[in-house]
C-alpha cells in the first residue's frame, strides 16, 4: 500500500500552462525535513477549459509523477475548479495555489511547522512578493467589512477622510511587512496558503457559488467562526507575477468581481447588510473622486527603460508601486535611498500600463511625493520571470 503523501498541491490553471509547469518544478525542489514518511508532494491540477491551446502543457504535466490533471468541461469559477481538485487530494495538508505563483526555498515546511505547533490555527500564508528579486512586496489582504467599505467610499468623495484613511492602509502595511515573527490576520490571500487537508474538507473548501474572486475572504471568515486563526509566517516566502490568468479577460473577472462582493457582504452581514453594501458600492460608482491623492502626481510621460526618481525629505520611507491613483492595492517597500530606481528585472516584468509612484514617510505616514509613469515596450517573457525565480530560491 502506498503511503500517504506529505501536502498534495492543488492548481487551477486558466491560460497558465507554462506557468504551472514551473511551478510543480519549483515545488519538487521544497524540502521537508523531518516530516516526510512517503512521498512528500503530490499535485493536483485542474484546467478550468483553457482550450485547445493549453493541451500541450496539460499533456506534459500528466506525464510526470505525482501529477493528476483534470480537465473541466466548464470554467465554474475559482473556488468550484478548487473543490474539483481537493476532492481527488490525498496528504495531509493541502497547499492551495495560483499558477503564477513560485515559493522560495524552506517556505512548504515553514508553513508547516507553524501549523504543527499550533492547533488553533486552520490555515497559514506566506510573505508575498510583486517580484522574484523580492523587491516589492505585496500589501496584506483585509477582512471585507462595512466600516472598511464606507471608509473608501467616503476617502474616494471627500480628501480629508482619504488622508486618513490611506494613513490607517499604509499603517497596516508597514506592520506586516516588517514583521520577522508569525502573526495572526483577519484574512490571508487565496494565491498561496496551507492548510490541514482534514480542514478544508470540513469547510469545503470553498463556496463555489463565488464565481471569482471573495472567494478567499469567505473562507476566512468560516475558518475563523469555527474558532480557528489565520497566521502570516514570514519565514515563508513566494512571489505572485499578479494577475496573469484573470488579466486575460479584464471585463469578465470585474464583473464576477461585482456578483462576489455582494454576495460576501450579504455571507457575513445578512440581508440587511447586503442591502446596506450594495448602496455604498452605488455610491462609489456615482462618487469616484480622488479622495486618496493628497496632492497631483508629478506627470512623468512614457518611460521604456528605469526612470531613477528623486525622493523628497530625509529618513525611511515606504515606497509604495499601483495602477491605481488612489493606492487602494498597492505594493512596497521600506527605504532609505535618496535616490530610488527598480530593479531592470522588476520593470522589465511589469505589463505596459500607467503606473503611480509614492513616498510616504515611515514616522509620520505623511505623503512626501507622488509621480506618473506609463511604462511601454512590453513585458519581460514568462519564460525569463520563471528562470529568474528560479535562479533566487534554488
């Protein structure tokens, strides 16, 4: 009889053949001393009908050991691709992950020594990164609630309440990404985390009725009604090339964003809430204004190779990268640099868009400057971003 393996991986693939196939390879290389009986992994990959052009791929992965490929007639979503997948898992513990993903090394039994030494805790994610060179990272996933909504909805109307608001998000942000010692969070991000696999089949794991996205904040929220905790180990490291899959069909995942998010507020609020939610959410949309800019955005042009930008005032600060002018997701990093440039790797992997730069002092949390740069000349090849993970963490 075989035995049992250690953590089985479970991937929903939409479009991301390629980047799947690296990840089972960056996977392989995790080492779990002291843990491993049998088999130490074993995956479990679901296409979500990529189509035709996906076979390939799917026909490679089948061809390794240790790898079930399961090819849905039908994309149900996220979370449905994800149960199809945990219902064929076989470990211990399951590891649930994006595609576009790739874990450093010591990261799987970091996660799981975490989760070995504390019974309260149901699941356990890692440090993120935007980048393989570890430059940026990404900001912590909150726990959707109505303060938090009607916060934004009123920081997008009225600049006073944006200051504070960004203040309270920049606030959280630095107490994540310094932190050297696990912690517990109101939510962990759906690209990576682990959990005990008798867990997840209690909970589901997931609800299949999110068509995308909220999906995770879900989860969360069940996990921790039944008692249990989600902890950030920092000791744990992976890198999330962002929104690869769902950024091939913008309009389509916005709009599965939209039936989800309802959908969460009337999970956790009821009727009422929902209700409640659904009107700050209109608001929203009639009130876009710029309630988080603080001040306009030095404009400047298009740029195809690393601009080097000069930071006002003295001191650290936390440098903070989005698409978005009011940062309402946004990466960083902590700094010192009076002069601050990325790293040609990290650019290069950036896709082609308008992108908002800002330093916010690390005492006073205070915006010291802003600009605008609309990167062009394309996107470094996924094939040169898996070698370059590749090369950081073998």
């Amino acid at each position: 009889m075989n035995a049992a393996p250690v953590v089985s991986v479970l991937i929903v693939n939409w479009h991301s053949g390629a980047m799947a196939r690296a990840l089972v390879a960056n996977i392989r290389k995790q080492r779990l001393p002291g843990l491993v009986d049998g088999p130490a992994f074993e995956f479990i990959v679901v296409d979500n009908a990529s189509g035709a052009d996906e076979a390939k791929h799917l026909d490679a992965l089948e061809d390794e050991p240790d790898v079930t490929v399961v090819r849905s007639a039908q994309n149900s979503g996220y979370g449905a691709g994800m149960n199809l997948a945990h219902e064929r898992a076989t470990g211990q513990y399951v590891l649930v992950t994006n595609p576009d993903v790739m874990l450093f090394r010591g990261s799987v039994s970091a996660m799981i020594e975490h989760l070995s030494a504390n019974p309260t805790c149901g699941m356990v994610g890692p440090k993120s990164y935007l980048d393989a060179r570890r430059f940026f990272q990404l900001p912590p996933t909150e726990l959707p609630s109505l303060c938090d909504l009607a916060s934004e909805m009123l920081a997008r109307a009225w600049s006073p309440w944006g200051r504070r608001h960004a203040m309270a998000r920049s606030r959280r942000a630095a107490k994540q990404w310094t932190a050297s010692t696990p912690m517990s969070v109101s939510q962990l991000s759906g690209f990576c985390f682990l959990m005990p696999a008798s867990l997840a089949t209690e909970l589901g794991p997931f609800d299949p009725h999110y068509p995308f996205y909220y999906e995770d904040s879900d989860l969360c929220m069940r996990l921790q009604r039944k008692g249990f905790t989600c902890d950030y180990v920092p000791r744990a490291e992976a890198v999330h090339f962002f929104n690869r899959s769902a950024g091939q069909a913008q309009d389509a995942s916005w709009s599965h964003y939209e039936v989800s998010k309802r959908r969460f507020y009337a999970a956790r609020y009821g009727f009422v809430g929902g209700l409640v939610a659904r009107g700050l959410m209109a608001i929203g949309r009639l009130a876009p204004g710029g309630g988080h800019l603080f001040a306009e955005p030095e404009v400047l042009g298009e740029a195809e190779d690393v601009p080097v930008l000069e930071v006002p005032g003295k001191g650290a600060y936390i440098a903070e990268i989005s698409s978005d002018p009011g940062f309402v997701f946004a990466a960083g990093r902590l700094d010192i640099a009076h002069q601050f440039k990325i790293p040609d790797a990290v650019w290069d992997g950036l896709v082609d868009t308008t992108y908002f730069v800002r330093f916010v002092d690390r005492r006073s949390l205070t915006v010291r400057g802003m600009v605008s740069i609309q990167k062009v000349g394309g996107s470094k090849p996924i094939d040169a971003e898996v070698a370059s993970a590749e090369l950081v963490h073998a």
